[in-house]
C-alpha cells in the first residue's frame, strides 16, 4: 500500500525504459506479494504497437524522422492511444521492406512553384475600362462599384488602362 493513500500499484521496473503493460494476474500477484508470473513469449507479433523510438529502431531512423514521415504520408498515421502515437509493427515493417520511395510521388509536390496556377497575362477588365475612358472620363469609383472591386484595385485598373491605351 502506497503510504499517502490507500490505492496500490505495480512499481516501474524498468525507470528509462519502455512502460511496461501487467496483465491482469501479474497485477494482483504483485498486490499480493508474490513473484510476477511470466507471461507467454510468443515473439515478435505483426500486430504490436510501437512507439516512435521503437519503429524507428526498426526502421534505423531516428524517432523525429518517425513523426515526419507519419506527417508527409511516406509512414502509416499510426493510432492514438493515451495521448501517444502508436504504429503496428507490421506497418513499419511494410515500410523497411518497400525501400526508399520517397523520389517517387504520382501526384504533384506540396510547394512546388510548377503547381501553381498561372496568372493570367492580360485581365480583360483592362481592355474593357480602356475602352469607357476613351468615350468618357471614368473615376477610381465608378471603376470599383462596376467592377465591385476596392478603390485602390479600380485605381490600379484605370492606370493600367491608361498604360494600355497609349500604347
């Protein structure tokens, strides 16, 4: 019994290391003050849960570049359980045995300046508000209520009809 309150727990028997999971007759062994029994050893299980230190072990990357490639897609998601990140070994093996693809990505990069769409040349309003100054004198604000555009926006369209027209 823990001297402060009246709950009683398993000790960590391994400070620095990995938490240690009791299953429910280690737990009450340990209560009762006998020795843990030991659990089944069945090996390594396709379906256990490791964290980012672990997968990147297997893996031989650091636990950061773990969380980078969980976040860029290259690794499985992983789950959330108690507020941490798990990844299944099988995942994480998937990963190891396909090889570095990073280099091979179908759709187009996040960031790339070819993915952006290009600005239109000429902004037809242009050719447009050319033409109603050549018939009448037209101001900054009859530009933007006709075009619903801001002030400074209509200012720049008269200048570039201006622009347009003489030459």
């Amino acid at each position: 019994m823990c001297p402060k309150s009246r709950q009683t727990r398993v000790h960590v028997v391994n400070p620095g290391a990995r938490l240690k999971l009791y299953d429910t007759s280690q737990a009450l062994a340990h209560i009762a003050g006998k020795a843990l029994p030991t659990l089944r050893d069945e090996g390594l299980h396709p379906d256990d849960l490791l964290n980012d230190k672990e997968a990147g072990d297997v893996l031989g990357i650091d636990a950061s570049t773990v969380r980078a490639y969980a976040a860029t897609g290259y690794l499985d998601s992983g789950t959330q359980r108690h507020g941490r990140t798990w990844w299944p070994r099988h995942a994480v093996e998937a990963r190891r045995e396909a090889g570095d693809q990073r280099q091979y990505n179908p759709g187009p990069q996040p960031g790339n300046p070819r993915n952006r769409v290009p600005r239109p040349r000429h902004d037809p309003r242009i050719s447009e508000i050319a033409d109603l100054t050549r018939r009448s004198q037209a101001t900054s604000t009859e530009i933007a209520q006709r075009y619903q555009v801001s002030t400074r926006t209509a200012q720049k369209l008269l200048a570039a009809a201006h622009r347009h027209s003489t030459s």
